[in-house]
C-alpha cells in the first residue's frame, strides 16, 4: 500500500483536542480536509504527523506550541485605554476585533480583560502556547508527488 509523503496531495478526517481534552476543531461532520504535505498549508507537526501513514490508518499525536501556533508571545498583547476603544462597542472578554496596525496590515485581536480604565488586547492566534492533540485518519492520497 502507498504510503503519505512530501509532496503528496492527501484528505484527512481528524479531531483536535486541548489538554482538557476540549474539542477545538473537528472535520467529523464536514468534507475531508484535503492539502499538500510540505506546502504549509497546515502546522508543521500536523504534516510530520501524517507523513508514512496509509489510507485509512489512524493515528493520535501530540503537537507541541512550537511545532503548530508557536508560544504565546506577551508582546503581543496590549492594554489600551477605555476611551481608546469606539464608544458604540461594549467590549468583553473572547470578542475578536480586526484593527489596522500602524504598517498597514490588519491584525485580529481578542479582548481578554476589561476593566473601568481599560481593554486588554491580545493578538496571538488563540492556540498560541498550548500543545494540541489530533486524532487523525488518512481517508485518501488524492495525488501522489
């Protein structure tokens, strides 16, 4: 049987798990997510992982931050003023936002504290600093390298 490899076209089902064991995405109830192993397409250790499995084999890895959404970065957050934020929004925490930032690109935060002076906003992908766990089944190699 042919086996997953670089370069290869694949579609896989899979269950993503925090440490909880809180589900944060899954394509159980939708299409196969389908890409190409070494095109970036997914997070480094999702590709490794699938890299020598089989159709139909299953798999369940864990991915640590470095390898899927990096660390969470304290940088990256930012408290800014109450009046700095639009009057006509009532901020609370988990709401996301896109704002511009100075260099011209778009950046979307999420509110993560407010209090009477002030709104904490942080720009980190919300998976930043947690290893994940996938279970993953390879359904097909769509197209081989």
């Amino acid at each position: 049987m042919t086996l997953a490899r670089e370069g290869d076209t694949v579609r896989v089902h899979y269950t993503g798990r925090l440490e909880d064991g809180t589900v944060f995405d899954s394509s159980e109830n939708r299409d196969p997510l389908e890409f190409t192993i070494g095109n970036g397409e997914v997070i480094p250790g999702f590709e490794r992982a699938v890299v020598g499995m089989e159709p139909g084999e299953e798999r369940t890895t864990t991915i640590q931050p470095e390898d899927a959404y990096g660390p969470h970065l304290v940088e990256m957050t930012i408290t800014i003023d109450r009046d700095q934020f639009p009057a006509d929004i009532e901020p609370e925490p988990g709401q996301q936002f896109q704002i511009q930032q100075p260099d011209g690109w778009a950046a979307i935060v999420t509110v993560t504290d407010v209090t009477e002076s002030g709104v904490t906003l942080d720009a980190n992908h919300p998976l930043a600093g947690k290893p994940l766990t996938f279970e993953i089944r390879l359904v097909e190699i769509v197209e081989t390298a």
